[in-house]
C-alpha cells in the first residue's frame, strides 16, 4: 500500500461476509492485518467498547502512527467500498 493508512478486518472463521471483504481487499492489492474473533470473546468486548457492537464483520481503515480509525460497521461489501474511495481516492 503506497499511503499510510492501515486497514484491520475483524472477521471469524466461516463467516462469508468476512470472507467477500477480505477477497476484495486481496484482489485490489490493498494490505490489512486480521483480528480473528473466532475463539476470543475479549475482542468482541472490544469491538463493543469501542463501536457498540459485537458483530463482524468490523473494518477499521486509519493509522496506527495517529492512533485514529474510522470503523465501517456496517454489513456489506458496498459499505466498505465506498469508506475506501474516501480514504484511498485511488481506488475508487
């Protein structure tokens, strides 16, 4: 990734959602970290403190240097698509 953004997918395991966002990110050459909720329910406490929910998928797009992210909560590919054309003009 040629900016200094950082995008992190909260997603578990067989969870298709997950898994449609995670394919687009690989097929528009876009680097993320994963956080896998799967077996820790600590990371869904996180999510509800820091966003008021415990669902996923969570897709948090911002910088790890600043310390400030903007979390796509909502569910579907379309929701994240349109987050990234803000935050990553280029791939609009």
């Amino acid at each position: 990734m040629t900016n200094n953004l950082d995008i992190v997918v909260w997603s578990k395991q067989g969870c298709s959602y997950c898994d449609e966002i995670k394919a687009y990110l690989q097929e528009q050459q876009i680097s993320y970290k994963t956080v896998d909720v799967t077996t820790n329910d600590t990371f869904r406490d996180i999510l509800e403190i820091k966003y008021g929910v415990r669902y996923i998928p969570i897709v948090e797009i911002g910088s790890s240097e600043t310390g400030i992210y903007k979390a796509v909560t909502e569910i579907g590919l379309e929701h994240v698509q349109k987050a990234l054309a803000v935050s990553l003009p280029s791939h609009a």
